[in-house]
C-alpha cells in the first residue's frame, strides 16, 4: 500500500487496522486499477492557483477507490460488493469530471462510466483473477 500524508494514513488505519483483506490484495495489482494512480481525484482543482485551493492531501482515484472498497468490505463483508466499488471509477480519464462539462451531461455524468465495461473486461489479469474467484461484475 502506497504510504500517503498523516491524514489519509490515519483514514486507512481506521478502516483496515493496518489489514487489508486478503482477497482484496491481488485486485490492487491489475493494469486498469494502477493506472488510477494518476488520476487526481480533485478533477484537477489541486493544479489551480494555490491561494485559492490549497489541497493539504494528495489524493488519487487509486485511493479514493481503494477506500470505498474499504468501507463497503467494513459494512457488507461482500466480496462482489466490494470489487463493484473497488472499480467503480474504473474509467475515470484525467482531470476526472471535468470532461462531463465538454460531454455535456455534467449533471448525470454517465459519459465519463461508459467504457467501465470495456476497461473492466479487457484487462486479461483482472479477467483471470475474476474468474479463478467466480466473480462476475459485469
């Protein structure tokens, strides 16, 4: 697990108790998962004028995944649950909902989760790792 500030350390603790679980792990490993490491999670307000937004925390959609994973494992214990929001931003492009304002739908935000499917069924680990658990989430 990628160490962060204080604040978002501390968060994780709470949720995890330093464990992460088990079944879980393997999933953080997948290529269309990692590559949220690089996905603010701000929609790029954290690359404004820093007077304005001062952001003390670094925050990806990696990490704002991981902890909504976290937080339905702590209040479900459902795997598939889980993994639905482990990968639930699955297909978030860079500067995040900014693209809703372009796309025109910055109300519903739908066309920034059109291509869950296609990223989610393409990536050949994360296929393998579905099927060796018997899971289906799309």
């Amino acid at each position: 697990m990628q160490v962060k500030t204080n604040l978002y350390n501390d968060y994780l603790n709470l949720l995890t108790k330093n464990k992460i679980p088990p079944f879980l792990v393997k999933y953080l490993k997948v290529p269309c998962f990692i590559r949220l490491k690089n996905i603010g999670y701000f929609c790029g307000m954290d690359y404004a004028s820093k007077n304005i937004y001062d952001f003390k925390e670094k925050i990806s959609r990696y990490d704002h995944s991981l902890t909504v994973a976290l937080l339905v494992w702590k209040f479900t214990e459902d795997k598939k649950a889980t993994l639905a929001g482990l990968f639930h931003d699955i297909a978030t492009p860079c500067f995040s909902h900014v693209i809703d304002y372009m796309n025109k739908d910055y109300e519903t935000q739908e066309s920034t989760e059109e291509y869950t499917e296609e990223i989610i069924k393409s990536d050949k680990k994360l296929q393998k790792y579905l099927e060796e658990d018997n899971m289906v989430l799309v």
